[in-house]
C-alpha cells in the first residue's frame, strides 16, 4: 500500500499532455490556455505540460533545443511566456475543473544551467574530473545526450536543492504534481523524500516516466504501461491477435500494487517525435486501439493533436505547429473519457473493476468486461481489416461498447 493515497479527484481520472511550442502557432501559455474550454468539454481531467523551463543555449540541438535541457528549474521559458502566464493558466484550469501537473527533469540540465557553475560537484563527472554529456543504456546501445549533463545524486547537497525547485512551483503556480522524467534514472529514495516534503503543501498526484513497480510504495501514483502500447501498436500491424493481448492481461512482465496506476496511451511526445505517428502506427485501426486503451484498466492519455488525428511526426527542436483540422476525434474521445468519468467500473486502480475477459471464438475479436456496484461494462473490439461476426456484426477494426 503507498504511504500517500491517490489524491479523490484522480480516481476516474483522464490525462492530456500539452506540447506548448507546437500547440498554436504562437506557442506560448496564453494561446495555449484558450483551448481549455474545449478540453473540458472533451472530458480532460488533467493537463501535463511538458517541461516550460528556459532551454540551455550552450551545446542545444536544432534551432529551438529540447525541452528536456533546462536551463533554469524555477523559471519560465520567455518563448512561452511569464510566470504569471502560466499562474493564470493554471488558475483558469481549476475554473474548469482540471488539474496541472509539470513536466519534472531531475536526472540532467542544460550545460549552462547556474548549478553548472555554482555547484559543479553535483555533476557527474567522467576519470579526468570534467562534467560529460549525459550517457544512457537504453538497452541495446550507449545514447550520447549531447545537449545535457547528469546530475550525480551521490552529493547529499543535491537533494534539498532539487527539492526546494519542485516545492517552487506548487507555491508559486499552484500545480497540482508532476510527471517526472526517466524517473528511473533518479534513485527512488529522492523521489520519496520530495513526495513527503510535498504532501503537506498540498496533496499531490505524481507520473513516473518508467515501469518499476517499486516505485509506487512512496513516490508515484503511476507508471508507464509501454507494455500495453507495443501489444497494441502489433495488432494494429497484424502483427498480434486477441491471444497477445490476453496474454498481457492474464500474465503480466511484472507485478503491481493492486492500487498503482498505470497509464495507458496509444501515443506520447516520445512515441510521436521519434518513432512515428498515428496514422503510420495505426492507419484504420487507430480508433479500435484507442478504446482498449481506455477502457482496459488504466488512465488514459491523450497527446496534442490526437483529437485532430497526428498524422504527422512533430519536430523537437524545432517549431512545427499542430494542424488542428476539423478535431475529427475530438467527439469520439470525449465519450471515451465521460465514460471514463462517469463509470465505477472504470476507475483508476484498486476502485475500478477486474477484467473479466470474456470467449469471443475468434482470435481476431477481443471482448472484456469491468464490473462494478452493480454496474458493467462490456467491451467488443474486432482486432482485424475484415468484418466479424460474433454476438454482433463487427465491421474492419470496429468495436461496441455496452454499458448498465
């Protein structure tokens, strides 16, 4: 059981993030923030907003850098905006009855952050003394992050530093959490101590960009399910049936508190930016995928531009607005996620309703069901290009949704 319990409001909650520098074409937080009604009307219950710190101009990649090369933690990206456009924004959002969480980098800054100067000793540093670009094991290679340095979080005295620049914001801004960067990267007892020393200002709901279960016990309220998006990003290609996702379902890579949650997405910053976009990942199934990840235990994102279908990968260091189009999706994602709101069954973690996967006689259709107090949700989805017939007519890459 975590030693902080999930903030009431996060319990049939939804989450939405927000790419500022391509989400008008202005890309600040006041034209960002004249979308809010639209996405309260879509049934957003939380904005995560991707880093809106300076970016480092020393060693910066393309014209504009990443977000991820903060230069100041306590700032704001004049590009974007001031502090006080972001207060109003956040204010305007609980208006609305949505909450803000900040993207949060604690492994790495710019290499012209202050700290760079002032606190050299809290860098890592390579057999010569001399602070190194950040080196990360992704796995399969060595990735050379030349625009940022790592923070080394031997040196106690980065801690309450760090900290302190976390408490900052939900002073200053009034935000309601964080989703924290290669979350993993960071040893979890910092994320603990700052959790605790958060609480007390208000509580808060905090995103772990990782899958280690441990880190639910007193830091994280959610995880990344990457595991969910890769069995959907297969079936879409007919690379995966309904026996792959079962599989995911009835025997899990690793096991989770029975109150975590996990976020469930078909596509982020990451996934868009470097790996492809929805129409290429997905094509005519995209809006299948989208209804297992939202009804399948979890909460579900929504990443700028979904509503409008991303059919295009947004550049990173560079500015390259979203065409927003027609919002073709928009209606389609606002039932998804009032179900969302409004369902039991559908709740985050431990209040939610099991799975209840149910004989469909067809590995090409997948069917489930959530119950709970009395109430049921029962989830059709053909898996396939071709028609199915099971219980109904199920048309290529359709799906029926039933509720009492």
């Amino acid at each position: 059981m975590s030693l902080f319990p999930h903030v009431d409001w996060s319990r049939n909650a939804s989450i939405y993030e927000v790419n500022v520098r391509q989400y008008t074409p202005e890309g600040t937080l006041t034209a960002m923030a004249a979308h809010l009604p639209r996405l309260q009307k879509m049934g957003v219950s939380i904005l995560w907003f991707m880093p809106i710190q300076p970016i480092g101009q020393l060693k910066r990649k393309g014209g504009l850098g990443s977000y991820y090369a903060i230069a100041d933690h306590t700032a704001v990206n004049p590009e974007f905006g001031t502090m006080a456009d972001f207060r109003a924004l956040v204010q305007q959002a609980h208006a609305l009855g949505m909450k803000v969480i900040l993207d949060w980098v604690a492994n790495h800054t710019a290499w012209d952050h202050v700290w760079t100067r002032q606190h050299p000793e809290w860098y890592l540093k390579n057999e010569q003394g001399e602070i190194h670009s950040y080196l990360y094991d992704n796995g399969t290679e060595i990735e050379d992050w030349s625009d940022v340095c790592g923070l080394d979080y031997k040196n106690p005295s980065l801690w309450p530093a760090m900290t302190q620049a976390m408490l900052h914001w939900l002073r200053e801004a009034d935000i309601d959490g964080f989703r924290c960067d290669v979350a993993g990267l960071v040893p979890t007892p910092f994320w603990e101590q700052a959790r605790a020393q958060m609480e007390p200002v208000k509580p808060v709901f905090m995103l772990a960009e990782w899958a280690d279960p441990g880190l639910h016990a007193k830091a994280f309220d959610m995880t990344y399910d990457w595991s969910l998006y890769e069995v959907l990003k297969k079936i879409a290609t007919g690379q995966a049936d309904a026996r792959d996702l079962r599989h995911y379902l009835e025997q899990p890579d690793k096991v989770y508190p029975a109150d975590a949650y996990r976020m469930t997405f078909t596509a982020n910053h990451d996934t868009n930016s470097w790996h492809g976009h929805d129409a290429a990942h997905y094509g005519d199934a995209f809006r299948a995928m989208a209804v297992l990840a939202a009804t399948l235990p979890g909460m579900p994102l929504v990443y700028s531009g979904q509503e409008s279908g991303l059919n295009k990968q947004l550049q990173f260091f560079e500015k390259d607005a979203i065409d927003w189009g027609g919002f073709q999706h928009a209606d389609f994602y606002a039932g998804l996620l009032q179900l969302k709101k409004t369902h039991p069954a559908l709740r985050n973690g431990a209040a939610g309703g099991a799975v209840e996967i149910l004989e469909s006689g067809h590995h090409g259709v997948f069917r489930f069901q959530r119950q709970r107090d009395g109430r049921r949700v029962r989830v059709t989805v053909n898996l396939t290009g071709q028609a199915q017939q099971v219980e109904v007519a199920l048309a290529p890459w359709a799906y029926e949704i039933v509720t009492t």
